[in-house]
C-alpha cells in the first residue's frame, strides 16, 4: 500500500486509498438517498395528502381525518378490507400447507428432483397479470373448464367460479395459491436440508416413525422458516393488485374489490387523492402489523442468540 508523507514525519493516505476506502459508501449512497425519499419523504407526503382536502389536484388545505372517517362509511372500502383478510388467511395457510406437503415430498429424495422443482417453481417466474389472464379463461364458463368438461358429456356440470359473486373471493385465492405455493416449497425445501443428519438419524434409531420425526423433530427445527414465509405472504396479499384486476377486475359487481384496487380507483378514476392517500395510509399501516412485529423479533432473536454465544 502507498503511503505519502506529512510534516513531522509522519505518513498518511493517499487520495487513492482514501478514495478506494470510501467507494463503499460511495456506491451505497445514492441509493440509500433514493430509498430515503421514496420510502420517508412520500409517505409523509402521502399522511398529509391524506388529511387535507385533495380532489383531483393535492391541496394543503387541512381538514383533519374527514378522509378516513368517509373512507370507512364507504361501503365498498368495508368490503375491500374485509376481502383482504379472508383472502389473507386462505392464501397464506393453504400456500404455506401445499408448499410444505411439496417441500416434504422432494425431500425423499425422489428421481427426477431437478425436473419437480423446476415445474412447481414455474408459476413464481409468471407475472400476477399474467397468472391473472390465463385462470380467467379457465373459470370462463363459455370456453373454459366448464364447457371442456360439458363437451365431454358432463352437460349438467358447473364451474363458474369467478362469475358468481358469492364464490369469486374463492377464485381468488384458488390462484393466489397456486402462484405462491412454488415460492414456499423453494424455503421449506431449503429448511428441510439444513436439518443436521445427526437428529433425524437420532430419532429413527429411536423408533420414530416418519410422520412423527418431522412432526417433533424437523419442523420445530425450522420453526422460523415459517415466520419469514407468513410474513412475505402476507405482504403478497396486502399489495394485490394485478391478480385482482386481470381475473375478476373486483366484480362481479364489488365482491372482490380489494384495497389497492380501490386506491387506484379512488386516484386515477375518480380524481379523489384526499380519500385515496387515506385508503393507501390504511394499506400502509395494515402491513405495518405485520412488519413491525416482525423485526422486532428479529432483533430480540439475534440478541439472544448473541448472548448465548
């Protein structure tokens, strides 16, 4: 390393080591900028957006929380939200449960295993919108499964799930599973192999059986694994939106609307920002439960295991 003298005799960096010490941070700070305004500064301006009297144009005239108390008089806004926690609760538990049952099932080191994995990752590569597109012709009762399994002579058959109102919501989650159960089958698989040998082979010699070694041995192990997989779900159902509005586009009628389909609605339809900023600050602190909690176990789990090591 060079170095160059000062008075006294003493020697210190060069430009280019200080530069070359620096470029880390460097390279670090405009994004960390960028994340800063994007993340901080709009949401602020969206909280105050939110309680002013914004219509088709933001204005800074404040009017308290009138937004939010004529966002949760709205009848549509009520069945949005509710929509979101059924859609929540179905999608994370059957995503999670399908993705462990394929998790478990490739962990038997089956033939073919590249070849699986390839195929039940596939839908994670697809787009929501995409997703969305496709299993809306397969729920159309003219030339979907319906009249694919009418033709076959099955004429009293019925499959029109995305057109009935009271089923719709299901269709939903039907395709939001299938999406995401891939992407939980990849973690769990990855928990599954990084189980030490040692307890699993303890527990045979033991006289477990198979369904009883995972149940008290594995599967308490990657515990966390299920953690971080519910809480990347739910992020996932908190932000649908593409799905939504390529299967159902929140009908029939209201029946699927979902929160960012309102939002959407609200700002770029309607040219309502005051109560759409609102409805996007619910969205926020909705996912807000989730995360926070979240990193706070986080941190307290690092420290523990910090002060066991």
């Amino acid at each position: 390393m060079s170095t160059a003298e000062v008075d006294g005799g003493q020697v210190g960096p060069t430009w280019r080591e200080r530069l070359t010490k620096a470029s880390p941070v460097l390279v670090l700070v405009p994004s960390l900028a960028a994340s800063f305004v994007y993340i901080f500064v709009f949401t602020l301006w969206t909280l105050y957006i939110s309680l002013s009297n914004s219509s088709l144009l933001p204005s800074y005239d404040f009017v308290g929380l009138n937004n939010y108390a004529a966002l949760w008089s709205n009848r549509r806004w009520n069945i949005a939200y509710s929509n979101l926690f059924l859609f929540s609760a179905f999608y994370i538990v059957g995503a999670m449960a399908i993705g462990l049952l394929l998790a478990i099932l490739i962990d038997q080191r089956v033939r073919g295993e590249a070849m699986w994995r390839t195929i039940f990752l596939y839908p994670l590569a697809v787009s929501f919108i995409v997703t969305g597109t496709v299993w809306s012709w397969l729920y159309n009762p003219v030339d979907g499964i319906q009249m694919l399994v009418r033709s076959l002579g099955w004429t009293d058959f019925n499959f029109a799930l995305a057109s009935d109102r009271n089923t719709a919501i299901y269709a939903i989650i039907i395709t939001g599973i299938w999406q995401s159960s891939g992407f939980a089958m990849a973690l769990f698989l990855a928990g599954l192999r990084s189980v030490d040998p040692d307890l699993v082979k303890a527990a045979q010699i033991d006289g477990a059986s198979t369904f009883r070694t995972y149940r008290k041995v594995i599967l308490p192990v990657i515990a966390p694994i299920f953690l971080a997989v519910a809480v990347i779900q739910i992020q996932f159902a908190i932000k649908t939106f593409d799905l939504v509005a390529a299967l159902t586009r929140g009908g029939p009628g209201i029946s699927t609307t979902f929160p960012a389909i309102y939002v959407y609605d609200l700002m770029f339809q309607r040219g309502q920002i005051g109560e759409g900023a609102a409805a996007a600050m619910m969205m926020l602190a909705a996912l807000a439960v989730v995360l926070v909690p979240y990193s706070l176990y986080v941190v307290w789990h690092r420290r523990k295991e910090s002060r066991h090591d």
